[in-house]
C-alpha cells in the first residue's frame, strides 16, 4: 500500500508542476511519465 501512495503523491505532485512550468505545446503525459518512472526506479 505504501507504493500506492508514493505513486499517488507524485503524479499529484507532478501534476501541481506541471501545470505552473508546462508550454502549452508541450506533453505533460510524458513529463509525469519520465517523473514517475524515475521516483519508480531510482
């Protein structure tokens, strides 16, 4: 349960991010997937 909640935390992190720093042509899909992966396996 403790990795279900981690996950949780950084997509809304990310999520929260990416909202302030993201172009509008840019693909946040990507960005929180290259974020998550990275917090996933460090």
């Amino acid at each position: 349960m403790k990795t279900m909640t981690v996950t949780v935390t950084v997509i809304v992190n990310t999520l929260l991010i990416s909202t302030n720093i993201c172009e509008p042509d840019c693909d946040i899909g990507a960005e929180i997937d290259t974020l998550i992966n990275a917090k996933m396996n460090p």
